[in-house]
C-alpha cells in the first residue's frame, strides 16, 4: 500500500472534540504518512489544514441548517436529511480535491459529508474507505444517538427524534441507501468496545470489518505535572486537600449526565462529616446550568470552557476527574485525564470501558446509578497518599500503552497493512 492519505474532517480541529482529529493528523505525519488534511472552515494559523468551504458558512446554509434543527426534538442530532443531499455539494468537494490517494480517512463530517459524498469521493479515487466514528450514526437512519430507539433494527421510520411524522420518511430511506454503500464501498469502522458492542448488535453493521482503536492524545501537552505549584497557582488554599474535576462540554445535554453528578456529587456530599467537606474542592469544566450549579453543595468552581493547556493543567492538578456520560462513544476527556496521571470515576460506558474499568485506573459505576458513582468518588476520597501516587502511575501508563502519539502510529501502521 501507498503512504498518501486523504483525511477528511469538518469540526474545528482546534477546539473540542475536533482536536481529536489534529493529533491523529500528527500520528499520521509522525508515521511518514503523506496527508492532504481538508476541513470545512479556515483554521486561522494553520494554512497546511486546506479549508472546503472558506472562512465559514453562506447565509443559505444558515437557513437550511437553522430550519432542519427546528424539525429536531431536543436531545437528538440530525446533521443532514436525504443522503443523496449532502450539506455541501459533491462537485464542490471533489474539484478541491487532489488526489491519488491510498487511503480516504473520514473524521467528523457534520455540516460537510454525507455517505453520498463518501461514496462518490471513494468512485474517483478507487482507494479504501475507513470511517472513524465518534458516535452512533454509522448504525441509524440518521441520528447520531438513538437513546431509548431501536428503530434502527426494523430499517428506522416512525422516528422518535422529529418533531413531524411526514419528514421522517428520510431515516429509512437513509438505512437503505447505508447498507447498499456499505456492500458496495466496503469501508473499515474504527470504533472502541463501547461502539463495538452496539455495532456489532446492529443489523446494519452486522458482519462488517469494525477495527478497535484507541484515541491519540498529545502525551507532552496532557502530561503530570507538580500538584502543589499547580494549586498555588490557580489559587486553591493548601486546606483543600481533595480536588475533584468534573468535566463535559454541555452538562445541560443529557448524554452528559448533569443530573446524575449532580446527584452523586450530593451523596458524596452527605456522607461526609463538616471537617471532611472542608477538606473538598470541585472544579467543573463546560457549560453548566445555573439551576445545577446553585444545587451543588460542595463548594466549587465553575471554570467555563477554557484552552486546552489550562484544561491539562486542571487534570493534572486535580484528584480525581469526573466524567458521567451515559451515552457517548467518548469522551476524549477520560483519555485526556488518564494521560495526566488522573484517575477517573465514569459510568460504564464509551471509553472508559477500554481503559477504565477494571484496569486500576479509576472506577466505574453501573450505568445511570448515581449511588454507584458517588461510591467511585469515596472510594478515592479515602485513599491513603501512597495509593493516589500509585494509581496515578497506573493511570499514566495506560494511557502510554494506548493513546500516545508512539502507541497510536504502532496501530495506525497494522492497520494500514490490513485495508484492502
């Protein structure tokens, strides 16, 4: 096989889950891959990153955009109708595009790509496909998170996530229109056991080649670093003792899980004797409802959204990192916190399931059980010193073994000897 690949990617490679995709970009170039990397937008400071659709969106797709939204009911994604109307046009993607390639690696692709796109993209160029999925969608009609659904087993339809039964007639035509893609285009999926498992259980995926993998993180960026310079520097009292960080973009989505922390977070709360409590710091980490935080009864910070190396700064200076999705193929958080040496207390889900549960590297509480969860946060809370250092070298190996830049070219490599 070549070394020149096409990746493919449409979210801001700089912030977000979108920086997932710039370090595996690095993987690539550090592997002696040759890689044409496409965006959607211009990433100011950062002309190798080659932008499809300028410095941002046209009115029209404003509007087309804002309108499909409103058809959506909250908690569920749709990034696109029909597939054979892809948010950008075919042609305009494919004149942009050089070529030839050996690969067609395809990241996110809301706003951007549908499997119409891929398709036609895999046509000139005639080189293998690997989708690498973040989400659900790669099984549905066309959400990215079916929730409580399993349309997606009977060829979708009757879909929940619309506002109007008369549109919903796109997500089974969408479910057909995937599977005579995937017999066609035959692409590899790159998921972790989380998404294995649910697309292994999918008639749509059933039999396909579905690759495990882990995520890359910038082992120097998201490292461990001096706890005590770190506290004094961002103005944590030496009185507290045990920092707890809570982290997701949107705490108000419910994927996130904002309820069930906030519930864990308050039975933590109550166990603990008032000497106890002022021995206790929480950081949150995302947008975070008022609501939710004046229900917080430990004392906290609300920190916002912040730079990257202030969020590894905060993982590195913290105890224990919080992550209470419970539903997410996710998220890039758990991996980013293990790298810094801090371990995690998650639901059992996405992830965590990879590098978390069972591994010594944290806890893992049984899905949606708050109770559960706030036993993971005691059970770090009572550790003696010589045990937090111990599994924070346990944390950082893990995270050596799987999601360093070295660990994710050795996987990149066996997988590129395996694509047909």
């Amino acid at each position: 096989m070549g070394k020149r690949i096409l990746f493919l990617s449409s979210a801001d490679p700089l912030h977000g889950p979108g920086r997932l995709m710039l370090d595996t970009y690095e993987v690539m170039k550090r592997g002696g891959y040759e890689v044409d990397f496409y965006t959607q937008y211009t990433v100011p400071g950062h002309p190798e990153l080659r932008a499809l659709c300028g410095d941002g969106p046209d009115l029209r797709t404003r509007i087309r955009n804002y309108l499909f939204t409103r058809l959506q009911k909250p908690a569920y994604y749709f990034f696109y109708g029909r597939e054979e109307r892809p948010p950008v046009p075919v042609k305009r993607i494919l004149k942009q595009l050089e070529g030839p390639y050996d690969l067609i690696y395809i990241g996110f692709w809301q706003g951007l790509l549908s499997f119409e796109t891929v398709a036609r993209i895999q046509e000139r160029f005639q080189a293998p496909v690997v989708l690498s999925t973040v989400d659900l969608a790669v099984m549905t009609g066309g959400c990215h998170y079916p929730h409580d659904c399993t349309r997606y087993k009977q060829q979708c339809g009757r879909c929940p996530g619309l506002k109007c039964p008369v549109f919903d007639v796109f997500t089974r035509h969408n479910l057909q229109y995937r599977a005579a893609f995937y017999d066609r285009v035959k692409p590899v999926i790159l998921c972790n056991s989380f998404g294995a498992g649910l697309f292994g259980e999918s008639p749509l995926l059933r039999g396909r080649e579905i690759v495990k993998v882990f995520p890359p993180i910038d082992e120097q960026l998201f490292c461990p670093k001096d706890k005590a310079s770190l506290r004094e520097r961002f103005g944590i009292p030496a009185s507290r003792e045990f920092v707890l960080l809570a982290g997701a973009q949107n705490f108000q989505d419910d994927r996130k899980g904002g309820r069930y922390l906030l519930a864990a977070l308050n039975a933590f709360y109550e166990g603990l004797s008032e000497a106890e409590r002022e021995r206790i710091l929480l950081l949150c980490v995302g947008n975070m409802a008022p609501e939710m935080a004046q229900a917080i009864r430990l004392d906290y910070r609300a920190m916002g959204y912040v730079a990257l190396d202030v969020l590894a700064d905060l993982y590195a200076l913290s105890d224990v990192f919080l992550s209470p999705s419970v539903e997410d193929g996710g998220p890039l958080m758990v991996n980013q916190a293990l790298s810094c040496g801090t371990p995690v207390v998650s639901f059992q889900v996405g992830t965590a399931l990879d590098v978390v549960d069972g591994k010594g590297t944290g806890y893992c509480a049984r899905l949606r059980d708050a109770e559960d969860f706030a036993e993971g946060i005691r059970r770090h809370f009572r550790m003696t010193a010589g045990q937090r250092a111990a599994q924070s070298e346990r944390c950082r190996d893990m995270a050596l073994a799987t999601t360093s830049y070295e660990a994710c070219i050795r996987s990149l490599d066996r997988l590129l000897k395996t694509v047909k």
